[in-house]
C-alpha cells in the first residue's frame, strides 16, 4: 500500500480525533466548570439543548477516530510487535479502550438518564444536579485521558 492509499484515511482519523478531542477537552474544562456555577434552571436549559447532540456526536466521532486509527495502523505495520512504535500503540489502544468503555458504559447512560429525567413533566431538578455535579467530574477524566492520546499520537507522528 502505498502513502498516497492512505492520505484519505490519515485525513478521516486526524479530523474526526481533532474534533472528539477538541469537544471533549472544551466539554471538560471549558462548560463543566461553567455549567456548575450556574443556577439549576440554566443549566438544564443548556443542557436539554446539549445532551441530544452530544448522544449523537461524540459517538460517532469516537467510533470514526478509532476504526480509522485501527485501520491505517494495521496498513503502517505498527501493529505488529517486530514495529519499534507497537508499544505505543499498545499504549493508544488502553487509552482509547478507557475512553470507550467510560464513555459508552458510563458517560452515555447517565446522558440518556438526566435527559429523561429533564423531559418528564415533574423533573426533579435537585436529583438532575447531583447526577450532572458526578457526570462533569467524568467529563473532566475523559479530558484528562484525551490529552493522554494526544500525548501519544504526538509520539507516533514524530516517530
């Protein structure tokens, strides 16, 4: 395979992982840190409008990033164990293995649980605060580990 068969792969993984970790960094350290200042019914106003788009968005964006991760570093040979940056996928592959099993087997129920909490016509808001106050720490982690695979990928660009 040759550099030019992968320059459309390269592109998908570049953009999609800048976009993910450039949400998931701003969601993180930017509007957590806001949101949990402001008073509750802002914030659920906020949030009634973010949740359906992040249900939607940072899925998508971590499943494209990491098929297209997967694929052009098995094209690369850095998968195999012969390659001197195999332990630095090893290395990605926890990191992102981390970031999906919090981000589909937590982040994303507690998403699905507080926006059906916002939509039922008695919300119980100081249920909603307790379960977001929780939620934004997770986001905070997840930020911390996408600086994580940032630090990594430096590495493999850099080889």
């Amino acid at each position: 395979m040759t550099a030019g068969d992968l320059q459309l792969l390269d592109y998908v993984h570049v953009l999609s992982a800048i976009l993910w970790t450039g949400a998931d960094l701003f969601m993180g350290f930017v509007l957590g840190p806001v949101l949990r200042r402001i008073d509750p019914g802002s914030r659920m106003r906020v949030q009634s409008h973010l949740l359906p788009r992040t249900l939607f968005f940072f899925p998508v964006m971590a499943g494209t990033t990491t098929t297209a991760g997967w694929y052009l570093a098995q094209a690369l040979g850095f998968l195999r164990p012969a390659s001197p940056l195999f332990w630095w996928m090893v290395a990605a592959l926890v990191v992102v293995t981390f970031l999906t099993l919090q981000g589909l087997g937590v982040l994303l129920p507690t998403n699905l649980r507080i926006y059906g909490m916002m939509l039922s016509p008695q919300p119980d808001i100081e249920r909603i605060r307790r379960t977001m106050s929780r939620y934004l720490y997770l986001v905070a982690f997840q930020g911390l580990l996408q600086l994580g695979i940032v630090f990594i990928m430096a590495h493999l660009v850099m080889g």
